[in-house]
C-alpha cells in the first residue's frame, strides 16, 4: 500500500492498521456469509465512507474566520 501510493515508510503502521481494518469489514472464507465485523458488532458493514490509502482529501476547516482557507488538503 505504501509503495503504491509513494507515502513515505514512516506510516507503515497506519497502512497496517487500515488494511486490517479493510480486512475486517469484508467477507471471509472461514465464516462464509459472513463478515467478521457482522459476527462480533451484529450489523453489517457501512463501507461508503471508505476510501483508498493514500488519496487526496480537503478536511474542513471552518473555524478559522471567513477570509482564511475552509479546507486544507491532506492524503487518507
């Protein structure tokens, strides 16, 4: 994931951590029909909020005053 998006190593654990995540909320042969998030949180995954590791994204930022910048970009 790391390599693919040129982020830098030091987020390593980050990338981790959301491929597990990622892995967590799809379907798994050990369990068939089943997600492992659905088995212990009892509902099904909310995926539409998910995006790739590494892409572009504006976070709000409002609350600086109306002449400065509403958003700032930063990568997932």
């Amino acid at each position: 994931m790391l390599i693919g998006t040129q982020m830098p190593m030091f987020l390593w654990a980050e990338a981790i951590n959301y491929a597990t995540w990622l892995k967590n909320q799809l379907p798994s042969h050990a369990i068939p029909g089943y997600t492992p998030h659905a088995l212990v949180y009892k509902t099904k995954p909310n995926l539409s909020l998910t995006h790739e590791f590494g892409c572009k994204v504006y976070i709000h930022t409002s609350e600086l005053g109306k002449l400065q910048p509403q958003a700032m970009e930063a990568n997932f």
